[in-house]
C-alpha cells in the first residue's frame, strides 16, 4: 500500500493542475488569435426551439490579440492572479459557476445530515445481519444497493467507511478483500458513471452543457441496468471462484489479519432509520417529481435536497439521536467535504474567463481552440467523434478527478464541440459520465479508491493488475452505448 500512496503524494493535486492549466492558458492568449461563431436558431424533435452554433460562421476578431495581463483591475477582462475570484463569482443562480457552487455546497450539507443520522449505515447492517447466512445471497444485493448509492446522490467516498465494517464481514462470509471492495467501490463508480440523476456529475454537466436536466433518463436507466447487471454477474463469478479455492485470491495473506480480528455487528436497526429512509425515498421522488412535471432546475433541485436533509435531522432529532447542534454540524461537515469540489468548479471557470470566456459568439481563444478541435474532429464519422469524447474524458479524469471539477472544465468545451461536429449534447454529456466514472476504478489519483484499498489493505499495484479486466469490458460497453446513442439520435 505505500507504493500507492507515495505514487498518490507524487500526483499534483487538482488545484495545481489548475493553475499550471491558467499559466498555459495565459500563454495561450499571446500567440492564439481570438474568434467568434454565430448562432442560428433551430426546432428540435421535441418541438423546442434551440439556439445552436453555426460551424460555418467561425471568424477571428479584427484586432490583434493583447494578451491576458497578470492582474486586472476591470471588470471586462481576467487576469491571471483573478482566476480564482472572477471563475468563483461568475454566472447566475442558474448555472455555472456560483448557482452550481452554490448547489453542491447545499446538497452536499444536505447528504451529510443524512449520512450522520446512521440510518443508511445501519440499514446496509441490518441487511447484512439478515442474510449472511444466505451466503452468495448478499452480494448481489450490496452491489444493486451501491450502484443505486452512486447513481442517485452520487456515492463515492462514503464507500470507504462501509469498507470498514463490510471487508472483515466479507471476509467472514468466505470470499476476500476484494471481493468487498467490488461490491462498495465498484459498485458506486458503476452507478456513478452511469447515473440519470447524479446531482454532482449528470446534473452539473447537462446544467453547463444546456440540456434539460435529468433528461435522457429512460436510456440512462436502461444503460445503468445494462452496466450493473455486467459488473454483478463479474463480481460473483470472481466470488464464487475464491471461495471455491481461497488460494487463487491475491490478498490471502492479508486477508488474514481480518480473520483475527473480526468484528461482529448488532442490528440497530430500528423505528428511526425506517422513517428517515422513508423520507429520503419521498425525497428522491419529489425530486423526480418536480424535474420531470414543473422542469425544476438547480435552484429549486438544491431546496429539495436541503428539505431532505432537514427532514431527516428533524426525524433523528425526534428520536432522540441527533441534537440541534448535531444537525448543524453535520450539514457543515457535509458541505465542507465537498468544498474542494466547489471552489475547483470555480476556479475551472476561471481558465474559461482568461481564455476569453465561453460565449461563442465573441470572440475568445477558447473559440479558436474550440474551432480547430472541430476541423480534426470534423474529419471523423459522427460515432468517432463521440468516441474520441469518451477517450478524451476517460484521461482527462486521471488529472481532475472531481467529477463536478470535470464537467465544469470540459463541458464548457465538449457541449458547442457537439454541435460543430454533429452530435447531440446529450451525448456529449454521457461521453462526460461514462469517461469520468469508469476511470475511477483504476486511477490511482483517485482519493476514494486509494481510501478503500487502505481499508481492505490492498496494494493498488495488485488492484490494477486485478481490475484492469473489468475497465476493459465496461469501457467496451461505454463504447457500445456511446455508439446506439448515436445512431438512435439520443437528445
């Protein structure tokens, strides 16, 4: 495990990424000539009338490029040294940057009521407790319950604390120390990848992108289905396998130090986590509810979730588990762990702003990059196109890998590149999830799977060589749904 993590402390971290990324794009602004495109409107299937960008219309402004200054004292040009304040303040309610700042903080305090409250943790015990007898039975059911973890509200880091109690009960079960990192980890990037609701990577991306949110939730769905079923169905061959001749398993030796110290657990299970699992269920679907009928966007999707969280500290609070104090402290702790999430999304913005900003009708760098993207792109058949996204995504997240971070950086760029090159926005935004979730299973900058590899004292050298199989097979389905999705007209 030290390898990893001493690999892990040599990777910058994502804000120095960032700022090295602003110094290159400052640079940029000396040598690259600002452009500009026009607009048309058009009528989609639907009947909507959309504003699209013309890829004939390209032009470069008349005048010769300044530059980016180092610091700027007005408020129609960024400096370098004003990335961090302008990216963090620009935008509206509605969208990028403040409004989806504004909304993970919010969600993210929301879900860490919930997450203290116990109810969730205590609910996957109970079950536990209720079929680890049953033998194979709880694995498919940890891994539906993970990926649903992921696909809803975005689950990741969380995984580790469950890795904590799940890797010896696993373990007892049987199987190994794998085995119980692929039905959390795994099983939450799976869903996470393949989400039709994620507040902190779908929604986020289709937000900047300019699609209907949580729209497309049919095919995702569908897809999630597709994705989770394949990712079982490896998991419990890989599981029947180990128990059959626990040798074959490349942890046995570690997984021994689990088998002196197993730790049994009690079902605290009780009236409390039932109705605040009921309200988190009401919740989601009220969510859901207020998308698909009233067409909720990010203001109105962040006061729900924020109900949601006071509800379930109210609940706790009634029963006598959490104090006032208590709640107010966990919403804190909540939006806290997502701060860094907040403020890249911020400051990603920030390289749009000296890049020149992300309207592509005046004139940017950003809009010559953008141009020039599309003219090697326009080269390929559509489903290439779409394909070369994926790819572009599925690297990108070695470097960035904050999904929200992600699309803040590259949906400002891959939503007008769609339309330059033929695709629908919305299969730019499911080349985006696709190729930021299943990264994560293998990306050793990643701090949620370095964190449970920790739990399940894993060396991430043997989980590569292990899981590299798995990222193979559901990158080839990435493929396959990026190519349906376009060839279906998926919009």
């Amino acid at each position: 495990m030290h390898d990893a993590v001493k690999k892990e402390q040599r990777m910058p971290d994502a804000f120095v990424i960032l700022f090295f990324v602003i110094v290159a794009a400052g640079l940029l602004t000396l040598f690259v000539r600002p452009g500009a495109f026009t607009t048309e409107q058009v009528t989609t299937s639907a009947g909507e009338a959309r504003e699209v960008v013309d890829a004939s219309s390209f032009h470069y402004a008349a005048d010769s490029p300044a530059g980016a200054t180092l610091f700027s004292d007005s408020a129609e040009q960024t400096g370098l040294l004003n990335y961090a304040f302008d990216g963090l303040v620009s935008g509206d309610r509605y969208g990028s940057a403040v409004g989806v700042v504004a909304f993970i903080l919010i969600v993210g305090g929301a879900f860490g009521i919930v997450m203290k409250t116990g109810a969730i943790h205590n609910g996957i015990l109970a079950l536990i407790n209720r079929t680890q007898h049953a033998g194979t039975a709880v694995l498919p059911v940890m891994f539906v319950l993970f990926s649903l973890g992921g696909a809803i509200f975005g689950m990741g880091e969380e995984a580790i604390a469950f890795c904590i109690v799940l890797v010896p009960l696993i373990v007892a079960l049987g199987y190994d120390s794998i085995t119980a990192v692929l039905i959390t980890y795994v099983a939450t990037q799976i869903g996470f990848a393949t989400s039709w609701m994620n507040p902190f990577s779908v929604a986020i991306a289709q937000g900047i992108a300019g699609v209907p949110l949580m729209s497309g939730q049919g095919f995702r769905i569908a897809m999630w289905a597709v994705f989770t079923v394949t990712g079982l169905m490896f998991t419990l061959l890989y599981a029947r396998r180990i128990k059959a001749d626990p040798a074959l398993s490349p942890c046995r030796e570690t997984d021994q130090r689990h088998h002196k110290h197993q730790q049994s657990t009690t079902d605290s299970f009780g009236r409390t986590d039932i109705c605040i699992l009921l309200w988190f269920m009401a919740a989601i679907i009220w969510v859901i509810w207020g998308v698909i009928v009233h067409a909720y966007y990010i203001p109105q999707i962040a006061t729900q979730f924020f109900a949601m969280g006071l509800g379930a500290g109210l609940i706790a609070f009634i029963g006598g588990r959490m104090r006032l104090n208590g709640i107010s402290q966990a919403f804190v702790e909540g939006a806290r762990d997502l701060l860094p999430a907040a403020l890249i999304v911020g400051m990603a913005k920030g390289i749009v702003l000296v890049l020149g900003g992300d309207d592509v009708t005046s004139p940017s760098v950003l809009n010559t990059l953008l141009f020039y993207t599309s003219e090697a792109l326009a080269e390929t058949s559509t489903v290439v196109s779409a394909l070369l996204m994926l790819t572009f995504q599925g690297v990108f997240n070695f470097f960035v890998a904050s999904g929200s971070g992600q699309a803040a950086i590259t949906m400002p760029l891959m939503a007008p590149l769609s339309d330059l090159v033929g695709v629908s926005r919305q299969v730019s935004v499911l080349a985006f999830q696709l190729g930021d979730g299943l990264t994560n299973l293998i990306i050793p900058t990643s701090a949620s799977l370095i964190g449970c590899l920790g739990v399940a004292r894993l060396d991430w050298t043997v989980w590569a060589r292990f899981v590299w199989k798995l990222v193979l097979l559901l990158f080839a389905l990435a493929c396959a749904s990026i190519f349906l999705a376009v060839i279906t007209g998926f919009s």
